[in-house]
C-alpha cells in the first residue's frame, strides 16, 4: 500500500497468480516455482587475501561477471548456482591506463550454491562457496619507473567458505544488493586454515525461463 498509494495497481490483481490444482482445496500464490536465469556485474569489490608467505592483502576495486540460475522449489524459497569472476581494477569505468612501476592486483574465480528466501522485496540467502583467489606483484618497465623491490610473483590458493547474499528487488527483472564471501578452508596452501573474504556490490538482471 506504501509503494502504490493511490495507484490503480493498489486495487488490482498481481501480474501473475500460480494455481496449485493438487491440493484440495486449490491454493494460489504470486510467485509460483519458476526457474530464472541471472546475469550480474560484481560492481565494486573488497578483497581480503594472505597469499602464502605473505601479509594479508587487503584492497577494494571495480567490475567482474556472474552467471546463474535460480530454481524456485516453494513460493517464496529458491536455490540459485552461480559462477563468476571478480577484479580489483583500479577505475569505475572501463578505460585504458598506464601503469608505472611495482603493481599489485587481485581477482578470484568463484561458484555458488545458496538457498534464497523471498520476503516481499527482499531477498535474503546462505549457502556454500569454493573460490579460487590469485595476488599478483607485476612490475611495469616505463617512464623512468623506480626498481622494483623484489621479484614479480603470481600466488593462487583453492579455498572453500560461505556465501551470504543479500538484495532488494527493483523491479520484475532487477536486483541490487551486497554479496559476502569469506572462506575459511585452503586445500593447496598453508596454512590451510585462514580467514579471507570477498565483499560484493552486485546489480542482477534475471529473466525467467518457465
């Protein structure tokens, strides 16, 4: 009644009404069990690393891609699967530059499996996570850059954690919300057992399928 005031939608009928014709009586609800396909962009992105034989590595950068699906087992519950890839890239918008000198970086590769309830705009989850994180130290030879300090090194670590997602519907086929990740178990780098995390802003376009 907020959102529509005195809108005609405040009087009218939901867009869609799922029928359940097994139970007797029938029973309805607006959401129904569909299936959805989700595309997102990982926005802004805080990482916390510690690369093996090094000190934690902390830094909040730009952009990444996920693909999903989310399956509705009850009304207002559903299971989503997603995978997805996420940097600390220096600028909000994607444009060239220059790097001079000692550079370091971050991106993980990540795939979720969580279970989402629906409680009217919000959408609110928990699940599983399995990520592959990498820090990179690269050194960029131009414009008279400072020697570097040391040799340039690519460290990648497996670990397993959770994820917690949390948004706020927009609209039919938009989201946006905050998308937390930490991980607690390494399987190829010790320690095995270290806190990371991977703190998303993620803006979701879902289409449904059935």
């Amino acid at each position: 009644m907020l959102v529509d005031n005195d809108r005609p939608e405040r009087y009218a009928y939901p867009r869609r009404i799922y029928l359940d014709l097994a139970k007797t009586p029938p029973t309805y609800n607006r959401y129904g069990n569909p299936r959805y396909v989700r595309v997102s962009i990982p926005y802004v992105n805080h990482f916390r690393l510690t690369p093996a034989n090094e000190s934690d590595k902390i830094n909040t950068g730009f952009w990444g891609i996920s693909l999903g699906l989310d399956q509705y087992h009850s009304p207002q519950q559903y299971l989503n699967l997603t995978v997805g890839a996420v940097t600390d890239f220096d600028a909000p918008i994607l444009m060239p530059y220059e790097r001079v000198g000692e550079e370091e970086s971050m991106f993980s590769v990540y795939f979720n499996l969580a279970n989402n309830h629906r409680i009217s705009r919000f959408h609110l989850g928990y699940g599983l996570s399995y990520a592959i994180n990498t820090w990179q130290l690269r050194y960029h030879d131009r414009f008279n850059a400072p020697p570097p300090t040391r040799e340039p090194v690519t460290k990648t670590s497996h670990a397993l954690g959770a994820v917690v997602p949390a948004y706020v519907q927009l609209g039919e086929q938009f989201m946006i919300g905050v998308v937390y990740r930490p991980t607690f178990l390494r399987f190829n780098t010790n320690p095995t057992l270290v806190y990371e995390h991977l703190i998303s802003l993620d803006f979701v376009w879902r289409v449904q399928l059935n």
